[in-house]
C-alpha cells in the first residue's frame, strides 16, 4: 500500500512538473477592477506588448470595475489557480479595502498568490483654476479654509487611494471639503474639467495631458520626491503640509494555490517586461516608477502596507458599511 502511495505522489508531482514546464500554452487573462481609461488600465496597456513577448501568450484584459475594485478581486480570489487568470491590483485593493470593507468574501493576503509590484504611482493635487484659482498648497490650503464646506472634491470611488490621499491631506491640513465619489478616473476627471468640483488627487499620467492644455493646474505631488514628468510642481510636504506623503503601487495577483513553479515563471516575465527599456521610458514619462518585487518581497509588502493604510482609515475615519 505504501509502495502504491508513493508511486501515486510521484506521478502527481510530475504531472505537476510538466503543466509548470509547459506554461504558458494558452492565453491569460487579467482581470481589472477599474473601466478602461483609469490609471491602472493606462498601465495595463502600456505593459501589455512587452509581457505578452516575454510571456510567449496573448493578454486578454478582462473589466470588472466597481466596489473599489473589489468585485474582480472577488473573482480572481475564487478562481481556477491554473496560471490562467490574474488580477490587476493596486494598494487600496490590497491595503485600504481590507479596512474598509468589513464583510470582503474573501482576505486580501491569504486568499492571493501574490506575483509582484509594477509601478509606484504618485497622485496630484489638480485642480480647476475657474472654481477654486489657486497657484500653490498654501494658497488652496488658505482658500478652503476661508470658506468651510463650500469647496467639493472629487475622487475615483469611496475608499479608493484618490479618496484616502484628499481625508488624509483634509485631516492634516484642517480642512473642511465635501467629497464626491464618481465610478471611476474617467468620469472623475470630467467632474473637474467641468467645474462640477473644484479638485481631485489623481495619478499623473491621467490629468497630465489636461495640465499641458491649460485646463487644470497642478499645485503639488503625493510623494516624498518630485515627479521627473512635472519637476516643476512641488511635494506637499515640501509646500506646505509637512508629513505629508501618500501613493499606490500597481500588481499582479494570482489566486491562492497557483503552483509555485508558475508563479515564479510569470514574476521573471514581469521582471523581463518591467527591465524593457522603452516601457521604462513611457512610464517614466507619464510620472511613473517601475517597481519589480520577488515573491516573497511583494508578500511582505502586501502585509506592510495592509498595516500602514489600516492605520490612515482609522486616523481620516473613512467607513464603508
């Protein structure tokens, strides 16, 4: 019997040597939580040509926006571990949303393989010039403050990083600002291109085309450095709100279970298409910085930062029943 066992097991774990060897031998999809057009759709496409070349495979990205991205996340949680499916997350959906949500069907770390890090992505304070004509933080910062309640700003979802940036720059600045929610960066951005709301924090690469044409102003950048494509426009920190600082990261995630072979094989396929030296000069471009994780890197920064940003919901008071 225990010969019989054995043998068994063997021929398990080479069956499983063999799907690991052949991958990948069919198309992947990446499933977003986010509409085509958002910041992290820029990313997708913009990485798309050089993973498919080191993957061998054709991408298909597959939309599945709404709850702060959740429902795809849910998705990909209760998938098929085969290396054929993937999720496109970000740090809210792996950091803020596990403190936001208190009833997910699914934990952020444990029901995840995650694969690495893409991008780390700096947000902007952008704003309307016609609703609220301000030409630095301090002068924003001294506009609102003269008029509470009346400024509304706008944000890509309820709990969603541009969310969590605007509560956490309010809070430490002593603001007092209506927030408005839309269903994504795309309809976000009309909102403030419209005069709807006066302001957004939003990624760089989605409001940097609307900078250049001179319908909205950039008063200041979410991290601790400036941004290479706007040297020009100052940290927060540096303007005005001392310690400040808030950006996302972009990744991949498998669900749980995908063999450890696999997982390997598409984080050096990452590795390979993040290294390309003209996708490194596109993200660059449009205020962005490639960010390749190990494995077990990445897992450690999952953790971290489901931490940290537990840490700014409960200090902005951000809830989502």
């Amino acid at each position: 019997m225990l010969r019989l066992l054995l043998g068994a097991f063997a021929l398990f774990l080479s069956a499983v040597s063999v799907q690991a060897q052949e991958w990948p031998n069919k198309p992947i999809t990446i499933l977003m939580g986010f509409p085509a057009g958002s910041g992290v759709d820029v990313i997708a496409r913009m990485l798309q040509p050089s993973l498919e070349k080191s993957l061998g495979q054709r991408l298909v990205i597959d939309y599945k926006p709404g709850a702060g991205g959740n429902v795809a996340s849910e998705a990909v949680a209760h998938a098929k571990p085969d290396g054929y499916t993937f999720l496109l997350g970000t740090a809210a959906t792996h950091g803020v949303n596990a403190a936001l949500y208190p009833k997910l069907s699914f934990d952020v770390e444990a029901d995840f393989t995650p694969i690495s890090t893409l991008v780390d992505v700096s947000n902007v304070l952008t704003i309307n010039p016609a609703v609220i004509d301000a030409t630095s933080i301090k002068d924003f910062i001294a506009k609102v403050k003269a008029a509470p309640g009346k400024y509304n700003y706008a944000s890509t979802g309820n709990g969603t990083g541009t969310h969590l940036a605007f509560a956490e720059f309010n809070h430490k600045a002593g603001l007092d600002m209506v927030h408005v929610p839309y269903k994504g960066g795309p309809d976000a951005i009309q909102a403030v291109l419209k005069g709807d709301v006066c302001c957004i924090f939003n990624q760089v690469q989605t409001v940097l085309q609307h900078a250049k044409a001179g319908k909205v102003r950039l008063l200041g950048v979410t991290t601790k450095k400036r941004v290479a494509a706007i040297p020009d426009v100052p940290t927060i920190d540096e303007a005005g709100v001392p310690g400040y600082e808030s950006y996302t990261w972009f990744a991949i995630f498998g669900p749980k279970g995908v063999e450890p072979a696999v997982a390997q094989k598409m984080n050096l396929a990452l590795k390979t298409a993040l290294g390309d030296p003209e996708t490194q000069k596109k993200l660059a471009d449009l205020g962005n910085t490639p960010r390749y994780e190990t494995l077990d890197q990445f897992k450690a920064t999952v953790k971290r930062d489901r931490a940290k940003w537990a840490e700014v919901v409960k200090a902005v008071g951000v809830k989502i029943e």
